[in-house]
C-alpha cells in the first residue's frame, strides 16, 4: 500500500499544554509549515474542546469544570485528558493539488486501523450514525475507527487558504505502548522529527492571548 506522505514531519509534544496553547500550536503550525506535519501532544489538565460551531451555552457546569476551549476546526464535544491526541497538518504551499478533506480523514483513520491491526474488531464506519448527542464519540460518521461497534477515533478539520488541519482524538484504553511510532509510520516511510522554534512558541503564545484563552472566543456566535 502505498504511503499517505512522501516524507513526514513529526512534533511529539512531550510537555502537556494547557487547552488553548494546543489550539494555538495547531494553528500556528499550520501557518508556518511548508510540508505535511503529525503532531502528537497531551493535556496539561482534564479538558473540554467544542467545534467552532457549537455553542458555550450548550455545556452542562460538569462540562465547564474542565480546561474549556473552542476548537478552530467543526464537530462536536470532546473530552481531553486520557485520549491519545494528534494533529496532521497538510499546507498548500507548493502543492500543486490538494487531496479532499474526507480523502485526508478516511486515509488517517485506516492508518489508525492498520497501526490497530492486531484488533481484529477494530475497523472503520461504513456510514454514518444518527446524531444522538452533541459528544463527538456519540455519533459515528463514515471513516470514523470503531472497535466492538464503538466510536474509539474521531477528528475534526478546517481548510484554509494555508491547507488544512485534522485534529483527532483516539478514545481507546488498550493503545499499545508504540502506537504513535506505528502510526507515523503507517502514514509515510520517512519521519523527520522537529522540536518548535522559538518563534512558533512566540506566535502561539500571542493566539492564546488574543483567542483562544479568551472569553469572547469562548462565547463567540
């Protein structure tokens, strides 16, 4: 099978960061990228992301006990803390041609599955199921990884005139330690890992100043 991406970057984000700053680092890689980036990284604390058009008002006070922030990418409620997160960064720059969002979302989550291929029962959703909550993990849709007939690996996405950017959320206790170099490797046969540059951190620092850490962003719409 041929690989996703011809070569890869890789950020395995060892410090835990707070909600907004990994929603700065996302946008600001994505910003300053010039070829296709995988991103792993952890919470700082129990944390809560809705999509960018949800709503504040809709979470219950449980919900906003955690680190709260609004994603820049759609979809619906996720929990953070325990999850296994990531985020793959496609820039359009010097690309001629784009793959589709749902191309990008169906090959990541079958790199998921592969990387899974021990678990038999693990494999992904045929179509999607009826909205039954405003929790990601609730509502299977097409590409989605489910394991014993549950939602396990969800993402949600944002294109842009920079490219696009797929954040996804792995909800599933029995990972294997090396899951992460299993999928980077599933994903391209040539892993380049990175550490941030300072003036990535900077950029990102200023988003969680002015959006993301910030009330109006919370409660925009």
């Amino acid at each position: 099978m041929n690989p996703v991406f011809a070569e890869l970057q890789i950020f395995r984000d060892v410090e835990p960061r707070s909600a907004a700053m990994n929603m700065a680092l996302d946008e600001t890689l994505l910003e300053h990228a010039s070829s296709p980036v995988l991103r792993f990284y952890g919470w700082a604390r129990p944390s809560l992301s809705f999509g960018y058009f949800g709503s504040l008002a809709d979470l219950s006070e449980m919900d906003r006990t955690r680190d709260v922030v609004r994603r820049w990418t759609g979809g619906g409620v996720v929990l953070h803390g325990s999850d296994f997160t990531y985020s793959v960064i496609l820039p359009s720059k010097n690309e001629v041609h784009l793959p589709s969002a749902r191309f990008i979302y169906t090959e990541l989550h079958e790199a998921i599955r592969r990387a899974l291929s021990d678990e038999g029962f693990v494999r992904l959703a045929e179509q999607n199921a009826p909205k039954i909550s405003e929790a990601c993990f609730a509502n299977p849709v097409v590409a989605d990884v489910l394991a014993h007939g549950r939602k396990i690996a969800g993402a949600a996405q944002r294109r842009t005139r920079a490219g696009l950017l797929h954040q996804g959320s792995i909800q599933y206790e029995a990972l294997p330690c090396r899951f992460a170099e299993a999928f980077a490797s599933e994903l391209s046969p040539h892993l380049q890992p990175q550490t941030f540059a300072p003036e990535i951190l900077e950029r990102a620092e200023h988003l969680v100043a002015e959006k993301y850490g910030t009330t109006a962003w919370l409660r925009r719409r």
